[in-house]
C-alpha cells in the first residue's frame, strides 16, 4: 500500500488519511468475471484517485476540466442556435402582419398599421403605426394597450436612448409622448429599438388594415453565404475543441502510467488499470461537464450585449433543445473515457514499468493525404456548382468537406513533423537538442499544436469566407456612398405636398442640394380586342419647372409644358402625339382600367443632366409639369427626392431624416451612409479572433502542461547538465526551439490549408479570392505568440528543476 | 588549513537545508593528479561537500579555492563557466542526454565550451575509444548497457580535459565487474591527464582506488591520513 | 583451502615433479605464503597412500623430490568432488575485530573512531591488493578479489554494528 500511498496522495495528510478507505484492489481470482459492478468500482476508484492526487493532481484534473468545459460550452452554445433561431423568429412571427391578402373592413377588432423604420446613427430603429378603428383593436405581444394618439410605447433600450443627451435629435423625430415600455415577449433582443406610436392622420396606402398580429408565412431562409458561414463557424469552432479535449484527458498521462504500475505492482490486473485510468479522465470531464454547464449559463448572460448579423436575443432564447443537451452530457464523458483508452492502446502497464509493445509508428502518408483529398473532392464539385444552394445534401458535403480537410491538416501534421524533423542534422547545441529530442518524440507536442493548426486554419478560411462577402458590400457602398447624398421615396400625397418636402430639406442644416419628383410607370395603351402587350416600361418624372430645370436642361419651360428626356433606349411608345397608359399594369395580369393620356405634340426634348444607372442618376424617359399630368392619375405615384449633404457638418444626415419624418413618416430612405455590414463583420472578426486566441492560449497551456511535465521527468538531468556548467540559455533555447518547429511546421500547414478551403469556400458564393494578409498575419502572430508564452512560461519550472536538488539520489 | 600546493582546497564550510546542518565546518583539499575518497554514512553530507566544492551549490559560510580563484565569492554565470572549462562531471545514473547519441552525449560538454561540431565530435571520439564504448557512438543510451553508459559519462567528464573530476558513486547501479571496469578507467585517464579525482562513494572497495580518503560524518570531514600522522 | 586437492588439481594437466608443483602452487596461489618443500613432500605421500596419484617416474639420483607424480582416475574424481562441495561459511565469530568491538563497548569507548581507524588500515591494505590487481594477471586478480571482498565485508559489518552501538548507547543514555 506504501507505493499505491505515495503515488495516489503526494503531499502528506489527506492521501494519508484516505488510504485505509481504498479498498486493497482485488486480486483477478477473487473475481473472475468482469460485471458492471467491477466496472463501476474500477472507475470510482479511478475517480477517487483523480481528486486525491495532490496539488499537481488537482492541477491536472483542472486542466482536463477546463478542456472539457470549454468543448461542452461551445456544444451547447453551437446546439442552442436552432432553438434560439426559433424563439427569435418565433416572436418576429407573433408580433408582425405585413398585411392579409384580402384586406378587412374597418370593424371595432380592425387596426390601420404601417411600417415606418428609420436610422439613427448607424443604428437602426423599428417604428410601427397604428390607427384603431374600434374599441377592440388587436395588441401585438409585449403590448396590454394600444398607445393614446400622439402617444408612443418604447423598448427599454430605445427609452435610454431619447432618454440620454445623445437622442436628442431623435426625440424630435419621435415626436410622440412615451406612454410605456414593452414588455419582453414584443421585442426580439434587449437591444432593439423599436416603438409602436398611434398617429391620427394615418391613412391608405401608407396604412393597411389588419385584424390580427401574427404573420402566417415563415421567414425567408437565411442566404447562402451567411448559412456558408454558419457552418464552417461551427466546424471551426469544433474541431479545436475536439482536439483540446483530446488532448486534455491525456495530460498527465505518464505520471498516470506510473501511478497504474504501482498499482499492477499490488495486484491489479491490466484491465483493471485500463477502467482506472478510465475513471481518472472520467472524473476530470464530468467536472468539465458540470464547469462547462456553468460556463455557458454565465456566458449566455452576454447575449444581451451581443448583436451578431443583426441578431439579439435574449439569455432565456439561448438554450439547447433538450435531446441536443441529453447527448451532450452522455456524450462528452464517454468520449473522454473513449480517448483514454485509445490512448493506452498499444501500451501495456506492467508492475515495474510501462511497456510501449507498440513498434515505433511508422506514420504513413497515404491515408493522412486522404483525409484531405477526399475533403477537397467533395468541395471542389459545389465551388464549380455556382451560386451556391443551401439544400440538404450540399449543407452535408461542405460540414463534411471541411471537416475532413481540417482533420486532414491534424492527421498531416505528425507526419510532416516527423519528414522535417528527421531531416534536420547539426546546428548548435540548443538546436541538436530541441530537434534529436523531437526526433525521439514528437508526439504530444504534435497532438497540443495540431488543435492549434485546425483552429489557425478554420479562423483563415471563416475569415477569408468574411472578407470576400465584405468585399462584396464594400465595394458597392464605396460606389454609392462616394456621393454624400440621400435618397428619400415614399406614396406620393400630391404635387404640393412633395414641393413643401423640398422647400423644408432645402432648409435643413447641412444640405447643398435637393432635386425630386413624383414618379410613375407608364406603359402603352392595351389594344382593343386583345390581352393587354406588356406592363410599364417607361417612367414619368413630375415636377414644377424649377425643378424639373435641376433634373434636365429644358431650354424654356412654363407649367402645362412635357419634355422628353434624351434616355437612350427610350420605348417607341414615348413619342410627341401618342397616347399612353397612366395606370399601366406593373404585372402582365393586374386587372386595372387604364388611364390614357395623350403626350402632347409640343412635348420637346430635354437633355437629363446626370443620365444612366446607378446613384444620382435619373433615368426618366417623360418630365411633365403638374398642369399637364395629373399625378393622381399615375399606377402608385412615388415622391423620390435626392438630398445632397455636406459630410463636414455634424448630423447633417440624422437631421434630414428628422425633416422627411416631419413631413411623412412613412418616408423610406436609401441611403450608402451607414454600411450596416462593416459592423457585423467587425464584431465577427473581432468575435472570431477572441476566439482564436482563446482558443489558442488554451492549447498553449497544454503545451506548457506537457513541456513541464516531460521538465519534470528529466530534473535529474537537468540538475547534471546544469553542474556541468550548462548555461540557462543553452537550455531555454532548446525549449523554445521545441516548441517552435511543430508550431511553426502547424501554422505553415494551417496557411496553406486555411487558404485552400477559404478559396474554395468564396469560389462557392461566387466572389473573388482575395487574401487579407494582415489578418493572416494576425493570426500567425498569434500563434507565434503562444510559442513565446509557452516558453516564458515554461522557463521558471526549467530554472527549478535545473537546481542541485536534482542530483540527489533519494 | 590549506596545504601547500593543494589544487582545490575548502574550509570552514557550513551548509544547511532548513534546521539541519548537512555541512558544520568541513575542510578539505586535494592535489593535481590526486584521488581522494569522500566515504561517510548516508546523508552524512557527502553529496552536500562535492556540490559545494565544485560550485554547483554555495556554502551557507566558508570559502571554497581553486587555483587563485576563490568559488565563493564568484556570481552563479563565473562558477557556471567554471564547470564548464576546469570539472568534469560523473554521476550515479540519468546523466545523458537520452535524444542525442552516445557521440554527441561526450560532445555536448566541448560543445557548450564552444568547440565546433566536427571537432567535438572527433575528440569525443577519441575518448570514447579509450573508454572502449566506440562502437555504441551511433546509439542512444536508452539502447545501450548501463556500464557503457557510465563510461560514455565518464567520456563525457573527461572530454574538456578537467582538472578535477567529481564523481557521485559512479559505480552505484553498477554490478561489481562493471564497476571496477568504470574506476579503472576513469582513474587511469585522471592519473594520465594529471587531474584530480573527488570520489564520493560508500563503498570500501570503491575507496581503494583512491590515494586517501576522508570520512564525513555529521558535517564535518576527517582527514584520514591527517589521522594517522 | 587444501593443499592437496590444490596439488591434484595442478596435476591434472600432466604429470610434474615435486619442485614443479611447489613452483606452479606457488606461482598461482602462494603469493602471501609460499609452499615449503616439506609440505609437497608430506601431502603427495598422504595422496600416494590414498591411490590418488601414482609415481609416473624417477629420475636419476634419487631423492624424494626427484619423483615424478601423476594423477590416477580416483584423483581426477577426488577433485572434481572437491570443486562441487561448497565451503562451510566460516562465521568470523572469534575475529580480532569482534574481540575489539564488544571491548570497545563494554569499555564505553567511541565505536565510530574504532571503525574509522579500521576502515583506514583495511584501506591502506586494499589499495595495495587493487594495485596488485592493476598490474596483475587474471589469477591475482581474483584471488585480490577474494581478500578486497572478505575486507569489505568486515567494513560493512564494523559500520552497521558502529551504527546500531551508537544508537543503542544513545538509547541507553536518554
């Protein structure tokens, strides 16, 4: 019992004390058969000597907990999205009516409702409308009463902010009395901004009428770059926690093996070391189980601060569906004990000693290079498949794809490792001995960095995926957002009404210029006898002379007069004399009565001052003053106004927002002046490389874990080579060298891996490679960092066990 | 008392690990070419005077001399240097270096001093054949006998050419043929390179291969053939 | 040891004269304690009696020592009898050294200084029996051996007493 003592409980006291309760271990003819109860007991004691093995013991269940741990709260987190995705849409579901097909009539149980978003700095802010009909009007959730008239209802986070000196210009826009605050079941984050309002004055078409909240149909799916990115998120985010915890259940594994023969050496059997050992790992993940539920309670508090893609729920949203959750907690420590024995596969412990029965591994290179190859074949087929469709099968090709080739990259590395390693002759003293001790083993410095190479690989590709789709967007709002200018449209409520929105933008701070008019499509007249041609194909701008002057040169111009514009391409149609139709079916079978009007002979021809597509351009074929067309006659008559503003003065975009709102909140705007994307994409690259680096401080130190431990072994040496007159750099050299050559040969192969699949990821959503080197480099930095905090680390542990003490026999 | 002509002389020399003295005012001294004897019972601070005299450790109080230096007084990276160039170095077991070969293993101190590869190894080569452990020079130590081993340690420790070889029961997990093989090499070598030789050792049959011995016991040395004087 | 299964022994690889026996004996195993003629002489008359070697031949002009001697098949089995009996332990009992010891004891004197005294005479003598062996053949060597090994042991058995008197007087004085 003295060797199983000193093995089991290092420091004294409580191992001490414990010994008399561990059962002496049967001998194999005591019991002969393997039942579950001796599984069971086996395991316990493997557990008991998990928790009563000392500091260092304790440091190394820790370790393994703090492995497991992170894997299971990454599983749940990753298992949760569907639910949470759920509940998000859920409630977007119950709270919206985007308007029923066949419209109600006002009743007491009847609402008019309207859609009348805005932006606030960046921020954007849901408002809602509503004029009841009845009494009886429907609630939307969140919500017990419907706001008075001129009366508002908030999200909290909307309140703080009119609240705050920042909302100021905001209020003005709100111009409503907050009467309340809605309650959590009406709002889909705790960040949102949204406000319901009752306006008095709302009316059709800016107003449909609903007798219901609740929209029947489902959200549309996600599109496929996003899904894209989802994925390889969650295969990334995977794989290196599935390493780590791969290679956590191994720390300690020699002084493990060491503890088993003194075991053996007292009479148990080599199986009953193998579920020994079992219980060791299985003690250290259920903590991690256990540590990992309590981490991602805590962690899934930050969801409220969170606003990924645009999503923001709330902590209660985040929660794994119940079966995902069940398999977690079963799967995880039977993975832990699985790996274990994988582990000691090949290795016998016998009472004096271990025994690696195992002939030296011939690492071989053809089914590591399958792995990959075959990962690359199932990708490259749905890069040339362009676009991209998110159906079932393609969601399992790309998971699997990738996966296997990030596993590819972990199964390469050993044997790249060893290809190099066995290469490299000479070199000075620290290099000889870094890489002779590499050459002998290599192998749990591999199997630490190779999480590293999967999670460098996975963020490079995830990040390269980023920045292509944000190369996309950038480039198109480079394009539009080049102009400072503002685009406002909305139902156009007559020629008067848009001239008093010009007048007031043209009075708002920090605007140059204005230029608008109400557009229509128009078409030709359907032919008596025979199905209406075709629908709309050529648009009419209406607008006092003043303004149509901003739009075209006219030469002379008084109201009454028409112009047609020098549009290339213009429809035969559009000619002096002819007759067209004002309410031209925007679809082939819109039954509507057409509205001719004939284009008067006079009409001149004007040259449009800024031609073609795009932003600030205007492509009219016909401008007609208000006299001559009666722009109550147009197919759904639109304001469009175009706003330049100057970028030097401050809000001057927030308060021509605040102005159009005055004049009609239903105003929409398009605009490049917030590019909503650049802050998702920030806070998921920023996401992602926290994650990165966590992940890979995590695998250093399980790096510094294994380097102190094989430290350890040899202090003997350590002591002999320092009485030899060794100097501590010779020494921390070596170390730093060992750890260097796997992670610099892990991070090579991650770059070449990381680039491959993100090349073949963006091949899939149709856009350029493009590379974004300092980012790469980020991510090279941080791995070059984790050597160097490896090696700091490591060195205090290498100057002790370089003491004297060493040398004793004892 | 130091005497005359004495290449590495201590006195005075006290050492404690906690409340335990394990040295209370040892003295010693050897002569170029000589082998001394460090006999005593177990944790009579036999092991305690070796690393004190050879610098390995400093001496709580007392001074150890080499030569016209003095170790104590000297900063841990001079008595580092020291070891490197003037001792040698051989011990009990778990010495070598178990990655790199046996060749490299008797290099590695020449090489720490700032010999070139080749040469090191040429050298080490040539002591290893002395040794009669050449043929083992591509092997590792894990794959050779454990009295090779010792020699190629005792290759190592005499590769640099010391002037004083510590050895820490050298023959300890030796069996005895093997044992006397390792002594009389080593102490041949040290006699043909006019080095001195402090073996620590229990061992009576040990001891008779050294010109004096001194016994410690409690901390304190006594000099045997100062006894008989 | 025995000088005549010693004699038998040298005799099996050829009939040899007295002298030569001496000689041989000498040469291999006499080094503290050379043979005397008479002892040859009274030990191969005793074998002789015994039918264990017969006289080969005499050479010219007499004297016992002229005989030549040759072993006789009782002889060769004699000897090989000898080689397969293990010696009797001998316990060194009665030794000088336990004499003293139990004196030292008694005269409630310092055991650790006896041994220290000891162990440098039983060094200075194996010093010399391992320089011996230095420059010896392989039969100096193990006869070096055998004495190295027996001084050892008394060291070894003069410590462990020293150890066990000095802890059992401390006992004793507490």
């Amino acid at each position: 019992m003295s060797l199983l003592r000193s093995h089991a409980g290092t420091d004294g006291g409580r191992g001490g004390e414990r010994a008399p309760t561990v059962p002496a271990p049967p001998g194999p003819l005591a019991t002969p058969h393997t039942g579950p109860a001796r599984w069971a007991r086996d395991l316990a004691m493997g557990m008991r000597f998990a928790a009563g093995g000392g500091r260092e013991g304790w440091i190394r269940t820790a370790l393994t907990a703090a492995g497991v741990a992170l894997g299971v709260a990454v599983l749940l987190l990753g298992s949760s999205v569907p639910t949470l995705m759920n509940s998000w849409h859920g409630r977007e579901k119950a709270r919206e009516n985007l308007g029923q097909a066949h419209e109600p009539r006002p009743a007491g149980n009847t609402v008019r409702y309207a859609s009348v978003d805005t932006t606030f700095r960046g921020a954007p802010i849901r408002g809602r409308l509503v004029r009841p009909d009845g009494a009886h009007p429907p609630i939307p959730p969140g919500i017990r009463h419907l706001p008075g008239p001129g009366r508002m209802l908030v999200s909290p986070a909307l309140k703080e902010l009119l609240d705050s000196p920042e909302g100021a210009l905001l209020r003005d826009r709100l111009d409503y009395t907050v009467a309340g605050v809605i309650g959590d079941d009406g709002l889909l984050g705790p960040q949102e901004l949204t406000y319901v309002a009752q306006s008095a004055t709302l009316a059709a078409p800016d107003g449909y009428r609903i007798d219901h909240f609740g929209k029947s149909w489902d959200p549309p799916p996600m599109r496929a770059p996003v899904v894209l990115l989802v994925i390889m998120t969650c295969v990334a985010l995977m794989m290196p926690v599935m390493v780590f915890i791969g290679t956590s259940v191994r720390f300690g594994n020699e002084r493990r093996e060491r503890r088993l023969a003194a075991l053996r050496l007292v009479g148990a059997d080599v199986r009953m070391t193998r579920r020994i050992a079992s219980g060791e790992a299985l003690f250290g993940s259920l903590l991690g189980l256990a540590g990992g539920a309590v981490l991602f309670l805590g962690g899934r508090q930050f969801a409220s601060v969170i606003t990924l893609w645009d999503v923001n729920v709330f902590p209660s949203d985040v929660a794994p569906g119940p079966l995902a959750a069940a398999l977690i907690a079963l799967l995880v420590p039977t993975a832990a004990v699985l790996v274990t024995l994988f582990a000691q596969r090949g290795v016998t412990v016998e009472p004096l000693g271990i025994v690696r029965n195992r002939p030296p591994i011939r690492r071989r290179l053809w089914w590591r290079l399958a792995l990959p190859a075959v990962g690359t074949l199932l990708l490259v087929p749905l890069a040339w498949q362009r676009p991209w469709t998110d159906t079932p099968l393609n969601t399992i090709r790309l998971a699997a794809g990738s996966m296997l080739l990030l596993f590819g990259v972990t199964a390469l590395l050993p044997w790249l490792v060893d290809a190099v390693v066995g290469r490299l002759r000479g070199g000075p003293v620290p290099w000889q001995l870094a890489v002779r001790r590499l050459q002998l083993s290599s192998g749990s410095a591999t199997r630490a960095v190779s999480g590293i190479t999967v999670a460098v690989a996975g963020a490079i590709a995830i990040h390269m995926l980023l920045t292509g789709m944000q190369a996309g967007y950038t480039h198109a709002y480079a394009q539009s957002g080049k102009l400072p200018q503002l685009g406002l449209w909305g139902t156009s409520k007559g020629w008067p009404q848009t001239q008093r929105a010009l007048a007031a933008l043209r009075g708002t701070t920090g605007v140059t210029a204005v230029r608008g008019a109400i557009d229509g499509l128009v078409g030709p007249m359907p032919l008596a006898g025979r199905a209406p041609a075709r629908g709309a194909r050529a648009t009419v701008a209406v607008g006092s002379c003043a303004e149509l002057r901003r739009l075209a040169r006219l030469g002379s111009c008084r109201d009454g007069d028409t112009f047609l514009t020098d549009i290339p391409d213009r429809d035969r149609v559009i000619a002096p004399g002819a007759t067209i139709d004002l309410n031209a079916p925007l679809a082939e079978d819109d039954p509507v009565a057409p509205h001719p009007w004939k284009i008067p002979g006079t009409a001149r021809t004007a040259r449009l001052i800024a031609p073609g597509h795009g932003p600030g351009t205007f492509s009219y074929d016909l401008l007609a003053t208000p006299s001559a067309l009666d722009t109550n006659r147009l197919n759904g008559p639109m304001t469009e106004i175009k706003v330049d503003f100057d970028r030097a003065t401050p809000d001057a975009v927030e308060h021509i927002r605040n102005t159009a709102a005055r004049i009609d909140p239903s105003m929409n705007e398009f605009s490049a002046v917030d590019n909503p994307h650049t802050q998702q994409y920030t806070s998921v690259r920023n996401g992602l490389f926290v994650g990165a680096a966590i992940t890979l401080l995590l695998i250093g130190a399980g790096l510094i874990i294994s380097t102190v431990e094989q430290l350890y072994e040899r202090r003997r040496l350590l002591s002999t080579l320092d009485a030899y007159g060794t100097r501590r750099a010779t020494l921390g050299w070596s170390v730093l060298w060992q750890t260097t050559l796997p992670v610099v040969l892990g991070l090579g192969l991650a770059l070449g891996c990381g680039l491959a699949l993100g090349s073949l990821l963006l091949s899939m959503i149709d856009s350029a490679v493009i590379v974004d080197w300092p980012a790469v480099a980020a991510m090279t930095g941080i791995g070059g960092g984790v050597i160097l905090f490896v090696t700091v680390l490591s060195l205090p542990p290498l100057w002790r066990m370089m003491r004297p003490e060493g040398l004793r026999t004892e | 008392m130091t005497p005359e002509g004495s290449l590495l002389a201590a006195e005075g020399l006290y050492k404690s690990y906690g409340v335990t003295p394990a040295l209370d005012g040892a003295e010693f001294s050897i002569h170029p070419g000589e082998v001394v004897a460090v006999m005593g019972p177990s944790g009579s601070g036999k092991s305690t005077l070796l690393h004190c005299l050879a610098g390995i450790i400093s001496p709580d109080s007392g001074t150890v001399r080499y030569g016209p230096h003095t170790l104590t007084g000297m900063s841990d990276a001079q008595r580092s240097a020291l070891r490197r160039t003037e001792f040698g170095f051989v011990f009990q077991f778990g010495q070598l270096v178990p990655e790199l070969t046996c060749l490299e293993n008797v290099a590695l101190p020449l090489r720490l001093n700032g010999t070139k590869r080749k040469q090191a190894e040429q050298q080490a080569r040539e002591w290893m054949e002395r040794l009669e452990v050449e043929s083992v020079h591509g092997q590792r130590p894990g794959e050779i006998s454990g009295g090779q081993g010792q020699r190629i340690a005792v290759a190592r420790a005499l590769a640099t050419r010391p002037r004083v070889i510590f050895a820490d029961e050298p023959t300890g997990a030796l069996d005895s043929l093997n044992g006397e093989r390792v002594l009389t090499l080593l102490t041949n070598a040290a006699r043909d390179t006019n080095a001195a030789v402090v073996l620590v050792t229990h061992e009576a049959r040990v001891a008779a291969y050294s010109d004096r011995e001194i016994v410690v016991r409690d901390g304190k040395v006594k000099d045997m053939l100062a006894g008989l004087i | 040891m025995s000088i005549g299964h010693t004699l038998l022994g040298l005799l099996e690889s050829g009939p040899r004269h007295g002298y030569d026996l001496k000689r041989a004996f000498d040469e291999h195993f006499g080094q503290d304690r050379p043979l005397h003629y008479g002892q040859v002489y009274s030990t191969m008359s005793r074998l002789l009696k015994n039918g264990l070697v017969e006289v080969d031949g005499v050479e010219a002009g007499a004297g016992p020592e002229r005989k030549r001697y040759a072993i006789t098949d009782a002889g060769i089995t004699d000897v090989a009898q000898w080689l397969a009996r293990p010696e009797k332990p001998e316990p060194y009992l009665q030794s000088t050294l336990y004499t003293k010891i139990v004196l030292a004891l008694l005269t409630d004197r310092d055991a650790a200084e006896l041994l220290d005294t000891q162990r440098a005479e039983h060094l200075r003598l194996m010093r010399g029996l391992t320089e011996r062996k230095r420059t010896g053949d392989l039969a100096d060597q193990l006869i070096c051996d055998h004495a190295l090994f027996h001084l050892e042991a008394d060291l070894r058995w003069l410590e462990l007493t020293a150890a066990r008197l000095d802890k059992l007087a401390e006992a004793v004085r507490t």
